[in-house]
C-alpha cells in the first residue's frame, strides 16, 4: 500500500492519455461532420464547428448521390439487427430448454448440428450459402438476410449452461401443482433469465447491426441497403465531388456506430454478469 | 426431515451423464422445440457445406451444362498456387500483429484500470465502446484519419518525413489495416482481462507482497499464470478475428491491395467468388477455410475446458 503512494496521479494521467488517444478517431469524425467540406482542404481543424446537426439532417434526410436518404438505411439495419438478435433467442432457448428439462433420444445428434454452426461462421460459407439463398428465392429480402445467421451455438449453450443452474426441485414442484412444460417456460424459466437474455440480447444485436459481408452479397436493391454496408458506395460518392465530402461521410459514420456503442455501454453491466453467471 | 433425505435421490435420479435434469416426461415435444434451431442448420450450414464440397471436386464448362468429377483438379488450379500462398501469409502475419498488440494492450489497461481506486468503472466504458463498432465504420474513420494528403495522421506522418501513401506502400497499408484491427480488438481483450484480474482472491497478491516479491516479479510469477486460461482463450479468439473478422475493414480501406499486400485468405474467395466469378475455385477454397476454422474450433474447445490452471 504504502509503495503505490506516489503513483496514482501518474497512474491516472497515463490512463486517461490512452482513453484520449482511443477516442481520437472519433473526436475528429465529430469535428469533421460539423464543418463545410471546404474547410477540410487546409488541415482538420481541433475544434468542432457548427454545422453538426446541419450536417446530420442533411445525410439522414437525403443521404449521398445514388444511396438512399441515410434514415432508410438505419431503419433497414434496425429490421436487421432486431431480426438477428431475437430470431437467435427465439431459436436457441426453446432448444436449449428442451436439451435440459426433457430425455431427448438423439441429444448427441442435436448437440453436434448446433455445434457445427461454430465452425462456419458466415465469412467461411458464404459463397455457397449465398447459391442456396438464391435458389430459394430469397435475395433481397429480410429473411434471406436474417435466416442464414440466426442458428447459434453461443446462445444456445449459454442458455443451457444457465437452465442447468435451476435446482431440479423447481420443476418438480411445477410439475406437481399441475404446470405443463411450455407455462414452466414461460411463467418460471423466462422471468428468471432476464438478465441472461438482455446479455444475449446485446451481443447479438450489436453482432446483427455490424453485419457487412453479408448483406452485401444479399441485397442488390439500394433502398434494402443496411448503413453498415452502404459505408464503401457512399464513401466513392463523397470523393467523387471536385470537394471530397468527408464531412458527410463522417456524419454517416457517426450515426452508424451510435446504437451498437449506445448499446454496450448502457449495458455494460448486464452483459458481463449474465455471461458469466449462474442462477441467484 | 424428509426434506433432507429427498435432494440425494432427487438429483440422481434427475441429472443424467449428459448433465440433463429430464423432468418432463413428453415425448414429442423436446423436438417440436428443438425443431427450428436444426432446420436452419440443415438448410443454411449443412446444405451449403455439403454444395461446396461437391462444387470442389466438380469441374463445369463454361455454361455451367456439363459436368465431370475433377479429382483434386480445382485445389491444385486454386489452391497449390503462390497466390494462395501469399495470401495465406498475409493472413498469417496479420494475425500474429493484431493478436500480438491487442493482448498487449488489453491486458496493460487491464492491469493498470485494476490498480486504480477510483473510477474504474468509468475507465472500463473508455476502453469498452471501440469494440461494438461495426468494422467497416471503424474502417471509415481511419480511411478518412489517413487518406494520403488529407487526413490529419497522414499529414502528421508527412511532416515526420514518413512519405505517407498506403495506396501505393504495401507495409503502410499493411500496418494501417493491423492498427484499426488492435484498436477494436485491444477492447475485447480489455474485457475479458478485466474479468480475469477480478476472479483472482486478493490473498495471492497478498502473500506474494508478504514474502518480499516485487510488483513486476509478482505480476508475471503469480497474476500471469493465473490468467493463463484466458490468455489462451483470448490467443484463439484473436487469431480467429484475424482470419475471418478484418473482411469489413479490408474491404473500406485497402481492397486487398496495394498488390495484394492485404488479401487474406477470405478477402481473397470473395474477390474469386464474386468479383472473378471463378466458381471453380471458391468451392475448393471454402473447403479450405472449413478446414482451418475447424482445426480453431478444436482449440477452442481445448481452452474452454482447461479450467486448471495451477498444478
């Protein structure tokens, strides 16, 4: 104790320089977004100007030249994220409860396929799942997108992981006053894993909401187009003016990382302890 | 009490080897529930895989009419070649930069976060936020950061003398890409380094002060084995990011160029799948990739069941 006396301060100036440092990226992203582009052309300037919220407007409203108006393009991720995230909960609890309060034949079986999902994660498989999706017929559609990445293996063993924590007397003394398996689910087991879903919850929104390979391949359609990976058309049409216009693509950066750091830190502490704990 | 006396037999006769508590007796129902996870499996993992198989021994001429069984043809035209070879290295290297300065990094925050005594809690969410950035946007801001002429690191690396142009200078483009990758995964790391550090009892710090040991000899003879589970984990991890998950920041910020100094083995099949329409050899390709992220799944496996750490 006594040793580390005269060290705090130092301690702290260091860590808060690095948390500078790794925010900087983002710090001029603000500034640049709140400028006319012509200023860029001498050197970015340190402080914000006042343009921001014009700037924001303007993208979301009516976006770069061939992109659709940037709002579209969120409200497109949204669907995404939001069909990812809980089509994998909707998938992987059901399966995960019957795993561990029923005697499946084939449980091995079961376990294998899910675990496969491990092993093709989507930049493996995509060229041939992109042939399957297309011969079903659902290119630029939502569940073309969504279905392809809604197994998995995470969520289904986290969640059985955390039902393997009930004390098998629970379900017993349910069974005996006469509640079927599917009430148990929903009246006991769901409202018990709040905090688990909610962690499940934000990795896999955030994991939805950053897709860009996917997508890319998925959707032809520009008004379908995820923000995410309109990123690369909207960055070539910025540079296409006489005066590139970074500003705007910052802008549309900002507004595209926004939610899923939004949801991490907001978050934070739910998503740690309910990956990691048991029943309380 | 009989209360007492039930648990014992209660939970022998609940939990089964598979670790099951089989209370409901139904019988169809496990597979009505089971039903949806494993049909999207089957028609999105299981079919594909098994096409790609079947397209990496299957040559097709060129109006896709008719085919014939190609043997090893399509690996030895797409994969045995310097090429691939290349971007195998690409890959190799890049994982080993990013891997090697994100777990610095992570785990210097970790320990010096940890030893603060206030706000920590704060320090954690500066040092938390990069990782939920979506690659390509992370991509997007150190385009701008470093767009030769433009951006401002640009300008700072022209005015050191660094001649600054990672359009055209493979290492600088080399270097740009690893650097945005550590800035995201030096977060992940973070995280989990943190989470390590905290499940360390005090009394191993404090016996190790007792008998003399200094901060930094206690720090690698008594912290470091401790974290060894997580290190490996995290070792995995990383080098998988590496593989699979720079595609999104490759794409924005170098195209696999300059001269194919950044085309990792997956940039490199999406380029011959989508861009080349080589189909012959994307499918031999892919099985490739299966290959490799099988052999990391096996280690994973291997780090989540090595609990022991001390013997």
């Amino acid at each position: 104790m006594t040793r580390a006396a005269g060290l705090p301060w130092i301690r702290h100036v260091l860590l808060i320089l690095v948390a500078a440092a790794v925010a900087l990226p983002l710090y001029l992203a603000v500034v640049v977004a709140s400028r006319p582009a012509a200023a860029l052309l001498d050197g970015v300037p340190f402080v914000p100007g006042n343009m921001l919220f014009a700037n924001l407007g303007h993208v979301l409203r009516e976006g770069l030249p061939d992109s659709p108006p940037v709002s579209r393009m969120l409200w497109n991720s949204l669907e995404m994220a939001m069909g990812i995230s809980l089509g994998k909960i909707l998938l992987s609890v059901p399966a995960a409860f019957a795993v561990v309060f029923f005697r499946v034949r084939g449980r091995m079986l079961a376990f294998w396929l899910i675990f496969v999902t491990l092993m093709l994660p989507v930049e493996v498989r995509f060229y041939p799942t992109y042939k399957v999706v297309a011969q079903l017929g659902l290119l630029n559609t939502l569940p073309g997108i969504v279905l392809p990445l809604i197994a998995s293996a995470t969520a289904t063993f986290l969640f059985r992981q955390f039902f393997l924590t009930f004390p098998p007397e629970l379900a017993d003394a349910a069974r005996v006053d006469g509640c079927g398996p599917l009430r148990y689910l929903v009246e006991v087991v769901l409202p018990l894993s709040k905090v688990n879903l909610a962690a499940i919850f934000v990795l896999e929104f955030i994991y939805g909401w950053n897709q860009y390979l996917w997508p890319l391949l998925t959707t032809t359609s520009p008004s379908e187009s995820t923000v995410v990976m309109g990123m690369k058309e909207m960055i070539s049409a910025a540079q296409s003016f006489s005066v590139p216009e970074w500003n705007l693509v910052m802008a549309v950066a900002i507004v595209a990382l926004v939610p899923p750091v939004i949801v991490i830190v907001v978050m934070q502490r739910w998503f740690v302890k309910g990956l990691t704990g048991g029943i309380t | 009490m009989a209360a007492r006396r039930r648990p014992r037999s209660a939970r022998r006769r609940h939990r089964d080897v598979s670790g099951s508590t089989a209370v409901f007796p139904h019988r169809a129902l496990p597979y009505v529930l089971l039903f949806p996870q494993l049909a999207v499996v089957v028609v999105f993992f299981i079919w594909p895989a098994l096409r790609a198989f079947r397209e990496a021994f299957i040559q097709s001429n060129a109006f896709g009419i008719g085919e014939r069984f190609a043997g090893l043809q399509n690996f030895v035209s797409g994969v045995w070649v310097p090429s691939y070879a290349h971007s195998a290295e690409v890959t190799l290297l890049l994982a080993t930069v990013t891997t090697a300065g994100s777990m610095a990094l992570g785990l210097f925050l970790a320990v010096k976060v940890e030893r603060v005594e206030r706000g920590r809690s704060i320090y954690r969410t500066l040092f938390l936020w990069t990782y939920a950035i979506p690659g390509a946007v992370a991509g997007s801001l150190w385009l701008f950061l470093f767009e030769p002429g433009i951006g401002p690191g640009a300008r700072l690396l022209d005015a050191l003398g660094a001649r600054w142009n990672f359009a055209l200078n493979p290492t600088q483009a080399f270097l740009l890409v690893a650097a945005i990758g550590i800035w995201q995964q030096s977060a992940f790391c973070f995280l989990f380094f943190t989470a390590g550090l905290q499940g360390i009892p005090r009394e191993f710090h404090e016996a190790g002060s007792m008998d003399g040991a200094s901060r930094t000899r206690a720090f690698w003879s008594i912290t470091m084995p401790l974290l060894s589970p997580i290190t490996f984990y995290l070792l995995v991890m990383n080098v998988v990011y590496a593989v699979f998950g720079l595609f999104g920041i490759i794409d924005i910020v170098t195209q696999g160029g300059p001269g194919y100094s950044t085309t990792t083995l997956v940039y490199r099949l999406y380029v011959n799948a989508f861009q080349n329409a080589n189909t012959t050899v994307a499918g031999a390709e892919t099985i490739v990739l299966l290959v490799i992220v099988i052999g990391f799944t096996a280690l994973q496996f291997r780090a989540l069941r090595r609990r022991v750490h001390y013997r």
